[in-house]
C-alpha cells in the first residue's frame, strides 16, 4: 500500500481540507481500479453496461470533489481577506477558475 501524502502546512487549504479531499480522491482512485477490473472481466455485452454505470459514478464523484475543492477554497480564502477588495480578488480569481474548468 502506497505511503500517506504528507499534508503542508500554508494558507492554500486548512489541513482539515486537504485531508477530506485526500480521502475523496483515494475513494474515487479505488473505484477506478474496479472499473479497469470490469473492463478485463467484461465477457458479456451486458458487462458494458456495469462498466458504463461505475465510470459515470466515478466521473460524478471527481465533479463532486472539483466542487469541494472551490467550495473550500472560497471559505479558506474569504476567511484570510484583509478588506473588501481582498475579498473580491479571491471571487474574481475562483470565478476565472469555473470558467476555466467547469
């Protein structure tokens, strides 16, 4: 088993946040290995179906991590905002980073 990523310190994302992300993404790393898993046992065309279900699953759960991502972001950075225009700085930079990714 792959050794635990050691979470830095800084003002990116709380420790807190870091490690719930972490824990989100090694539950969607896990349910890619069971889809390649599906993928080599499919024998049936009826498996295709299976393996279509657990990439839209997993796919679902990357957005949801995505949107945890800004979600903490937003709460980490508002929350560090010395005034008002610090404060739209950081919407302004999250809002490019939707239009970018999302």
């Amino acid at each position: 088993m792959a050794e635990p990523l050691k979470i830095v310190e800084g003002n990116a994302l709380t420790a807190q946040q870091k490690k719930d992300l972490l824990n989100r993404l090694a539950r969607i790393e896990g349910q890619l290995r069971g889809v390649q898993k599906l993928i080599a046992l499919a024998a049936e065309p009826a498996d295709c179906e299976a393996v279509a279900q657990q990439m839209a699953a997993a796919r679902k759960a990357l957005d949801r991590s995505f949107v945890q991502l800004l979600t903490a972001t937003v709460v980490t950075h508002s929350d560090g905002a010395e005034d008002l225009d610090a404060a739209r700085a950081v919407a302004a930079r999250l809002a490019a980073l939707l239009d970018k990714f999302a």
